[in-house]
C-alpha cells in the first residue's frame, strides 16, 4: 500500500495556502477542498499521498486537472481545479464531484501504473468511479449519479445534489458530450462578443432569465 501521509512539499503548500496566503480568494474554498481530499481518499479507499490543490484559470470546457508524474516543483499528485467553475458559480457538490474524479486519476496513477496522460479515462478508473456513485462514459463525461454518492455528501453535510444542480450551466463541449448521452435536451447560451458558448436546460434558462451568467470576456450570455 502507497504511503498516504502528506509529504513535506505537499504538506508546507497546504499550511501555505491555509495559514499563510493572507487576502487570497481562494482561501476559504481551497481548505474546504483539503478536508474533502482527507474525506475522500479514506473513504472510497483511494490511499494516495495527500494531493496538493491549485487554483488556475483553464480552458473553459476543463473543470479539473490530474498532473501525473511530478510537476514543475517537484511535488507530485497535484490536482488544479478550474477558478472559472468554483463555488458558488457551480454548486458546490460539483466541486466535490470534480475533486473525486481527480483523486481517482491519482489512484490510477500510484495503483495501476498509468505514466501517460490524455482524454482516454480507463476501464479501471471508470469502475471505480462506479463504486463510488458516479457513472462515467471514457471520456470521463458524467452520465449518471447513483443515490449513494447523494447520500454520502448528504451525510457529509453538503447540500443534496439535486436535479436542478444537474440542470446547472456546463462548459462548453463537456455539456455536449453529455447531452449526447442523456435524455435531457440542453441548449447553448453564447456570447454576442467572442463566441464562447455555454450549455444548460431550458428549466434554467427559463428560472434565471433575468440573470444568466457572464462570459469570461465579460459580456452577458445570451440565448440568441
């Protein structure tokens, strides 16, 4: 069984960014995703060595990333989740749901020997992922979330996932490829300015049509 205690980089970046980043916006989120990561790696039985968390501005279709190997410090097991999809903009049930898929990856790494990246997710990550509560295609695109996984954030005090987080706006071609896959139509919200696009449900569009999001560029989103 892998070591999963924390190592001294992975664990001097975690005191950092809760102790010392002072006036970081992240702050408050990145120490609710280190108590997950504990969470998750001990119950769903993951045993890796605690990650360490970045925040990062990635391609917006991206909600998170896996680095496998070690990274441009030395450190190793390191997950970035993408700023532009953070809580409250995404729920926060997504986030965990993002964090789960990544501390898979790194199971997938230390247990099955995976040494090379790319948008192939494993017959091996996906069962386990299913073990978990959440079905996924090998693309890594969610196509159906059990009751137990519902349970478990229930349990954890985190807010049930509930349809309508289901019917929240997804980037970009992570929407599409999902929407091939579910029965639930979705419809694009596309930026007037520079084209960026954006899917979600018609319910959605219809509850917040007063308030739909803005684009990275700035500009409103809009159903036209």
């Amino acid at each position: 069984m892998i070591d999963q205690h924390r190592t001294p980089v992975a664990q001097a970046i975690r005191d950092h960014q809760i102790h010392d980043s002072g006036s970081w916006e992240h702050k408050e989120l990145v120490t609710q995703f280190y108590q997950w990561a504990d969470r998750i790696n001990e119950d769903f039985r993951l045993h890796v060595p605690s990650p360490v968390i970045a925040i990062a501005s990635l391609r917006p279709n991206v909600l998170g990333l896996y680095r496998l190997g070690h990274d441009e410090i030395g450190s190793r097991t390191r997950i970035t989740l993408n700023a532009m999809w953070l809580a409250p903009r995404l729920p926060m049930s997504r986030n965990i749901q993002t964090l789960l898929h990544e501390m898979v990856h790194a199971w997938e790494e230390w247990y099955c020997g995976r040494e090379r990246g790319g948008w192939y997710h494993t017959i091996a990550w996906r069962e386990k992922m299913a073990k978990a509560g959440i079905v996924a295609d090998e693309h890594g695109q969610t196509l159906r979330i059990d009751p137990k996984f519902i349970a478990y954030l229930d349990r954890h005090g985190l807010p049930t996932l509930h349809r309508s987080d289901r019917d929240w706006v997804l980037p970009g071609n992570a929407a599409g490829a999902a929407a091939s896959t579910n029965k639930t139509r979705l419809h694009p919200l596309k930026c007037p300015n520079c084209g960026y696009a954006v899917w979600t449900t018609l319910k959605w569009i219809t509850k917040y049509s007063g308030q739909l999001p803005s684009c990275p560029c700035g500009h409103e989103l809009s159903t036209q």
